[in-house]
C-alpha cells in the first residue's frame, strides 16, 4: 500500500484469512480513469500453496459501487480494531489509501459494513474467488 503514497491513486485491499479453508487477498487501485483489480489465492487450506494473481480491469461504473459501499460503511471513521475474537472462523483486514491518508480495519468474523464491503471485493473478483464461502 505504500507505494501509491505519492501518487494521485486511490488503493484498498482486502486480506481474508481463515482458520481451516486458506486465505485471499484483493486489491484495488484507482489511478486517473484506470481501475485494475488483482486478486491471489494465498492457500486454499494449510497445505496447499498460493495461486497466480488473476488481474482484471474494473469500470468506473465499479469504481463507483466500491466508493458507495465504503461511504456506506464509514470505512474511514470506522475503529482499527475491536475486541471480537475467537478460535475457529476468519480474520478480515481491510485497508484503504488515499494519497497520504491510510486507514486499516481488522476484524475476525463481521457483521454489517466491514462484512459488506469485503463481500463486495470478493464478487468483483469472480471468478478467481467464486467458490471461496466468506465467514
């Protein structure tokens, strides 16, 4: 994320990390009219090993859906972490970009806004990340 610091991009990304089915990672970044989505398998369980990054362009129309939804959200004024944990599920860590302003939301198992904006990632990723059950 930090490499977009000094750019006039806009970047968010979406790391999900289970306890038993693996983890993913999506990433969004904005610069000018150009919106590119890559996302990556980073396991599918313990044992398996990391995917190739799938890369797609995402439309304005996207870009659009994503800023709704962390409006929406509060992604921005929401708290970094909370004291919500437990043994078996997934941890969420969202972070976002916006030339020199960073934010980062950690979650395990959400409800509401952070659940919402990281199902989002999720769909606009489809297919790479279609049959991932998010928790």
């Amino acid at each position: 994320m930090c490499r977009f610091r000094a750019t006039n991009s806009e970047a968010y990304r979406f790391l999900w990390t289970s306890s038993f089915n693996g983890a993913a990672v999506v990433h969004i970044v904005r610069q000018d009219n150009f919106v590119e989505l890559r996302s990556r398998v980073l396991g599918r369980s313990r044992l398996s090993r990391e995917e190739p990054a799938v890369s797609t362009t995402l439309s304005l129309e996207d870009w659009k859906i994503v800023q709704n939804a962390l409006t929406v959200s509060n992604f921005w004024s929401l708290d970094s972490a909370d004291e919500r944990i437990g043994l078996d599920g997934a941890c969420w860590l969202i972070e976002g970009r916006r030339g020199d302003t960073y934010h980062w939301v950690d979650r395990w198992c959400p409800r509401g806004a952070v659940y919402d904006i990281g199902r989002l990632f999720f769909t606009l990723a489809e297919p790479a990340l279609a049959d991932f059950r998010l928790y």
